[in-house]
C-alpha cells in the first residue's frame, strides 16, 4: 500500500464546476500536509498548506480528517487555468526537521469550456 | 529572483553509461532534496543535504546512485552504469529548514531516457 493514496482521475468539468478531490495517508505520526499543483511537463509549485481547523485561499479550500488521515481539496468555479495534476503530500514521519516529502500519484483536472 | 536551475534539461544515454545531473539551489536555501519522478507518478524522495552535509540516502534505488554537494550550494547526482528503469525526470528542491510549513521550491528537471 501507497503511504499517500489519491485517485488519478482524470476529473473533466465545465467551466464553473465544483471539484473535490481526496487523499489518504497511512502514517499517523505525519505532522505537515499540502497540496502541490503539477502543470504538464512543470515542476511541482505548493499551492497551499493544510491545516488541521482546515482553510481557505480564494476558490481552494484544503481540509484535513487526522482520525481518518484523510485530506481534502475543494475547487470552487473552477477555471480552465485549474486545469493541471494535484498532488496530496505529506511530510514523512519523523523527518519534521528535514522537510522530506511524501508524494501521492496525483489527481489529474481537466477543465473544459 | 533566481529560482532553482537544473542541468541538463534532457539527457538521452545509453545503457551502461554514466551520466551527471546538477542543481543550483536558491542561494541561501539550506536544505536541498532530489526527487526522481516516473512517468504518472508523483515524485519519489531520493535523498536530502543540509547544507555539505548528506543526512538522508535512503530513497536512493541503488549503490549506483550517488549524490554530493560539497561546499553546501551545488549538487550533483550521479548515476553509474545507467540502465533502462533509471528513465524519469529527476527533480532538485531547496527549502530554507526551520520555516513550517516546508515549502520546496523545485527546479524545473533533468529528464533523463536511458535507451
């Protein structure tokens, strides 16, 4: 089992849509949370931190389940610019001095006019 | 400002060839990480610097996998004997350590296709 779990989708929305997508994580001790933004043949750029009372920045809200280890990431009015692969990551347990990083396969979004 | 540069951007190789990745971290940034990334993957952690010194190698997928950085900015990844599941686009990230939460900023890739 993957210790970050998300489905690859695709997601293909209409302009306007809401999207949720969600990720699993199986080691309890994980302290940091985040969603990356992938663009096609990019780098991986942080879109942005979740934290555990859950927030917001603009259309993007990020949520985190720590009972279930269970994260989240709602796109509301979703542009053709959202168009791109999310990834959930996790610091792994233990290295919260390090800064290692544990990357899911990622969530592909095609948003369609 | 300067952001994360990695050379080259593409690297084709033979089986069997050795092949050298770079990366220039944002100056100052303390942490440096490589991340290898298969095709519909997400990236895989390889090993982390901070600063000179290399505190974690436990990613790495082989002792023909080696990574330095010997005056704590540059870094370089070397891959012996190259072989065709080596094929991946290899990332370099740097973080400033201490700051939560731990933004990595990445540089661009090195995609290597080892035929």
């Amino acid at each position: 089992r993957k210790e970050v779990e998300q489905d690859p989708g695709p997601f293909n929305v209409p302009e306007g849509a809401t999207v949720a997508f969600n990720c699993t994580y199986s080691n309890s001790a994980s302290q940091s949370f985040f969603w990356y933004r992938q663009d096609c043949r990019k780098e991986p750029k942080l879109l942005m931190s979740v934290y555990s009372s859950g927030n917001e920045d603009g259309r993007f809200t990020a949520q985190l389940n720590r009972a279930s280890q269970y994260i989240s990431l709602l796109i509301r009015d979703s542009k053709l610019s959202d168009s791109a692969t999310y990834l959930c990551v996790v610091n792994a347990a233990g290295s919260s001095n390090t800064g290692k990083l544990i990357f899911g396969q990622g969530t592909t979004l095609q948003v369609k006019p | 400002g300067a952001g994360v540069s990695q050379s080259p951007r593409y690297k084709v190789a033979k089986r069997g060839q050795d092949v050298a990745l770079r990366c220039d971290p944002i100056s100052g940034h303390v942490s440096l990480f490589w991340y290898q990334q298969a095709l519909g993957q997400g990236p895989e952690f390889l090993t982390y610097f901070q600063n000179e010194a290399q505190l974690d190698k436990s990613g790495l997928p082989s002792d023909r996998f080696f990574a330095e950085r010997p005056e704590g900015s540059v870094s370089t990844l070397k891959i012996q004997r190259t072989q065709q599941e080596d094929s991946a686009v290899y990332l370099c990230a740097s973080s400033l350590p201490g700051l939560i939460p731990y933004e990595q900023y990445f540089g661009p890739g090195t995609r290597l296709t080892v035929t």
